[in-house]
C-alpha cells in the first residue's frame, strides 16, 4: 500500500510553497545524526560506478554483511531495502495465514495481501504500555503459518527481549517467525538483543541500512534466515534489484571502522538525552501519555479533546512534520508518533505542541 506509511514531506513543502529542506521533518524514523561522517564523499567518489550494471544479485554485499555478523554466507539475501523482502516473503513461504503482533508496521499486512495471504492482527494493549504478553497469543497460532514481530516495535517503541523470543519460535518449530530488527541498531548493544545469533531455524531476521545510517533513498535491506528460504527467495527476485551506490554504501559502511562504530554510539547517546529532554517537557501537558521506547521514536496519546489530524495539521503549518497515528490498526486519533531530530528541532516541536495542546 504506497500510501500506508508517515507524512510526505515532498506534499507538505509545495502546498506550504516552500523547499522540502525547510521541513522539519518528524515523521520519518531515520537517524537525526546521518549519513555517517564520510559516506556522501565516498559516494561521491564512486559515481562512475552507475555507468555499469550492479552486480547481479549482491553478491559482494551479502558477503561483507555476512562478515560483519558472523553469520554464514548462505543465510543471507540482499534486497531493494528491506520493504522488498517484505513484500517477496510471503510468496517464498506459501503463506495461508499469518498473525501480526500490533499495532506496528503496515507493511507486513500489505506484503501478504499482495501475495494473496490472509492475515490478522493480535493487538497489545495500551493499558499494558503496548507490552505484548505472548502467553495470551499463543492459543491464536494454531491455524497460522506464519509470525510478524518487530523489534523494538514501530510505533510503540516496545523491545523484546531476544530470549523471549527465541523460546516462543522454539515452541512452534512449524511456523516461521518474521522478526523485523529494522531499529535495533538504535539499541544498545543490539547484539544482546538480536535474533540473528543464536537464532532458531524457524526465524527470518529483517535488517533495514536505511535508518541507523539515514540512507532510505539508496533502498538497502537484508535478510537473515534458512539457507532453502534464501534459495526459494533468490528465485523470485530480480535481477540488479540492489543499485551499484547502494552495493558500494555496505562496502563503506559494514567494513570495520572505527569513524562508524563513534558515530553510531553518539547517536545512541545522543537519542537518549533528547528523548529525555523532550519527553520531561511534554509531560508538564495536562493529560498528555507518553510510552517508553527503546528507540529514537516514541508514542504519544493527546490529551482530549485534541484529535491527531488537526494536530498534525497545525504542526505542519509551522513546517513540522509529525507521524498521524490514525491508520495504524489497533490506533486511533488519539496517537501521534514523534522521531526525535536535533536538539534545537526538537525544541521547536515541544514549544509547538505545548502551546497547542494546553488549551
Ligand atoms: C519497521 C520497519 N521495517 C521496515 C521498513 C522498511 O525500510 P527499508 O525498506 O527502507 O529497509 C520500515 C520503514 O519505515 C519500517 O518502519
């Protein structure tokens, strides 16, 4: 569905008649602090490149990724971002029917319906913070072949612990668990977390470059699972799907650097201190709630009678943009998303919705 997802900054810029730069833009989660000191120049650099044809399926950036994870080169299989696997999955698996922990990404939903797989969701509460309790989930599997669960989640922010998941696909060895680590590099230290190690058969790990390094116009993803489902996925792809700056961007980005790993710690640090500062500001709000995340994107329910349009509306005259909650199944008006930017944007977006919000 190409228009499920956050704000269009490029819509936004001409109803407002002004250059898309000029949007402070808060609805997209990709990192404030990118791209990585010296990959612009790097691909500046190597623009001869798109005078010849990518390589035709990856093939050197499946292995440099396979290096920089330690996992098995047969495990893994590149895509045009990770939306292409998503969308390519449920046609590898012959999914019937799969379940969706939500509410989340909508994506999942919209790749298995274009592969004509039924799905459903199972809802995590907002009572609960949007924790999901798997144990009252798991009575709901019997019929479905497959699991969606993204980790930390997409709106909610919520992060499971990779144990918990690793038991839950090691109880239903039958049924393929999608786990979608697109945000976990905002985690620290991912690998605590990630499936990709010590993962069980049955799980297919998602990986996005697009949003830790702030590339989502280059359209880089990775998948981790069986070596079969690799296979069966290759067999659907296309051919040069992953373009030659792109290919050359995993080369620059996954090699070992030092310059890289700084500028991944400071962005953790600094989503951390933002998220701090800003969430302690918008708290004073009268009936506002704000739920925990574990990344650089949180959850906010207004406070009433304020309804999500005419909020984000209001934003976006003052040139901000943030993420209208409303289509999300398992949402509704009443939440928006905020990505949190540089400081002094941030600040800008707190003064916005404070004089906003308190009357
Ligand atoms: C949870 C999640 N997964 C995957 C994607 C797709 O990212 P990409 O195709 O750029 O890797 C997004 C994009 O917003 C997302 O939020």
């Amino acid at each position: 569905m190409i228009r499920g997802h956050g704000g269009n900054i490029y819509a936004l810029a001409e109803s407002l008649g002004c250059p898309v730069d000029a949007i402070i833009d808060m609805s997209s989660n990709v990192n404030p602090l990118g791209p990585p000191p010296g990959l612009m120049d790097h691909l500046q650099n190597h623009m001869n490149l798109i005078r010849a044809l990518p390589e035709v399926d990856a093939d050197a950036a499946v292995r440099r990724f396979a290096e920089h994870f330690d996992i098995p080169v047969n495990q893994v299989l590149a895509g045009n971002g990770t939306t292409q696997l998503i969308y390519a999955l449920p046609r590898a698996l012959e999914t019937r029917l799969a379940l969706i922990v939500g509410p989340t990404y909508a994506d999942y939903h919209d790749g298995c319906r274009q592969n004509q797989a039924d799905s459903a969701y199972w809802l995590t509460r907002e009572g609960d913070d949007f924790q999901p309790d798997f144990k009252a989930m798991e009575s709901l599997l019997t019929p479905c072949d497959a699991v969606y669960i993204c980790n930390p989640n997409n709106p909610t922010g919520v992060l499971v612990e990779g144990d918990v998941l690793r038991r839950l696909s090691r109880k239903f060895p039958n049924k393929t668990f999608v786990v979608d680590e697109s945000y976990l590099p905002f985690v620290a230290p991912p690998e605590q977390w990630s499936l990709m190690t010590k993962r069980p058969d049955n799980v297919v790990v998602l990986h996005s470059m697009s949003k830790i390094f702030r590339i989502p116009g280059l359209r880089i993803g990775f998948m981790v699972g069986d070596p079969a489902l690799i296979e069966r996925m290759q067999s659907f792809s296309l051919p040069w799907s992953v373009n030659s700056l792109a290919l050359e961007a995993v080369q620059y980005l996954l090699a070992p650097n030092e310059g890289i790993d700084r500028f991944v710690d400071d962005t953790r640090r600094m989503l951390n201190d933002e998220k701090e500062a800003m969430t302690r500001r918008l708290s004073g709000i009268p009936g506002i709630r704000l739920f925990p995340s574990a990344t650089g994107f949180f959850l906010v329910r207004l406070p009433d009678p304020h309804r999500s349009q005419e909020v984000c509306r209001q934003l976006a005259q003052k040139k901000i943009l943030v993420r209208d909650c409303a289509n999300f199944t398992g949402l509704s008006d009443r939440f928006i998303r905020i990505s949190l930017q540089t400081r002094a944007m941030n600040k800008k977006c707190t003064t916005a919705l404070e004089a906003l919000l308190s009357t």
